[in-house]
C-alpha cells in the first residue's frame, strides 16, 4: 500500500531561506506521527507543505497519493490541518465557520452538529460569533470543523496550545477516535509527553531534515 506521506529530499522556502534543506519523511496510513524539535527547525513547513500551502522548491513529494509537486492544490478537501491561526471567520458564529469548512470541502452537512457537542460547543455557543471567544473556545471550533470534515489526513500543530487540562484530554480523545476510524495523524508539538503518548512514532526536526525516528512502545 502507498503511504499517506512520501518526501524525499524536499526543500522548501520561505522568504528564499530553505526552511526544510533536504527532508525525508514516509508516513504509512494510519500512523499518529509526532515531530518534534525547536522553534524554527522545519516543523511547522512539514506539515505545510504536506497541506499543499508550501510549494515543494526541489525534491519529490506525494500525498495520498498525489504529486505535490505538480498540482499541491488537488489534496486540500482530503487534508485538515489545524494550525496556529485556526483559519476561521470573526464575524460568522460558531456553527457557521464549521458549516463553511465543511460545504468547502464537500462534505456532509449532517457532522456538523455531532461535531460540535463533541467538542463541547453545541447549544449556546454554537450561535456565538468566534470574535467573542476566547482563545481555547477559538481552537475547539477549529478541531471541530476538522472533526465534521472527515478528512483522511489530519496535520496538527501544536493542536495543545491555549487549552486548559480538560481542553487537552478532549484533543486527545479526539485524535483517538480519529485514528480508530482510519485517519492518519502528524503533529507537530512542543508538550513532547502528551503528544507523544498518543504517537505511533516519534521524530526529531532539525535544520530543515528529519534526522531521528523511534517508534513508541
């Protein structure tokens, strides 16, 4: 079977500086991959050039089976990424910002309220403008435009931030019944001990290359 993530000496820049210098990376379908590694050594351009919003500049990346180099846009309704923006609209509710991403991605207008009781954000503040939220409110709605997406692809970064500990058990949960309906995860994550518990496999970026990999017990 292909893998879900193939890169093979990719570079990739951003401001002409080569944020990854040369990175190999296989992900097999579904694997919970962890990257992990400082500020600035490439995590964050892994996961999106795997999106397809970072162009490959030299190498050989597929996703799903789709050559990024050729068309990195055919990709995008099977792939959800989660990232530090949180790509929502201030002035749509709640439900709507999730109704949106799912129309987007043509996908099933019938997850969209599974989705948010599960992320707690049914009733009242499913009809709350996200410019009214706060920050852990805020990421909640963009896991559960994820969720209601169903992508096969999840690409999570720092997926822990700005949650407190029940906000964090919940990403957990959610990761986990992700995997059990076959989507294959990759996070990028500096709380190294949760993430990590939830990983298949952990690997270390560094200067723009992936140099270590172990797999998790």
């Amino acid at each position: 079977m292909e893998p879900v993530i193939r890169l093979r000496s990719v570079v990739a820049l951003l401001g002409g500086f080569p944020a990854l210098a040369g990175a190999d990376l296989t992900v097999e379908r579904g694997e919970v991959v962890l990257l992990r590694g400082p500020n600035g050594a490439g995590k964050s351009t892994v996961l999106r050039v795997c999106a397809g919003l970072v162009p490959v500049a030299r190498g050989e990346a597929t996703v799903l089976g789709v050559d990024m180099v050729r068309d990195r846009t055919a990709i995008r309704r099977r792939v959800g990424m989660l990232g530090h923006a949180g790509f929502l609209y201030d002035d749509l509710t709640v439900r709507e910002n999730v109704s949106f991403a799912v129309r987007a991605a043509g996908g099933d207008t019938a997850t969209i309220a599974p989705a948010l009781e599960r992320l707690g954000l049914d009733g009242r503040l499913a009809t709350t403008s996200v410019a009214s939220l706060s920050a852990g409110q805020r990421r909640r709605t963009s896991l559960a435009a994820l969720v209601a997406r169903g992508a096969e692809l999840w690409l999570l970064d720092e997926p822990h931030a700005g949650l407190d500990e029940d906000g964090r058990d919940l990403i957990d949960g959610v990761v986990r019944d992700a995997t059990a309906s076959g989507a294959t995860v990759v996070i990028a994550s500096h709380d190294t001990d949760r993430a990590t518990a939830l990983s298949t496999r952990v690997l270390t970026v560094a200067g723009g290359m992936v140099t270590e990999a172990v797999r998790v017990p």
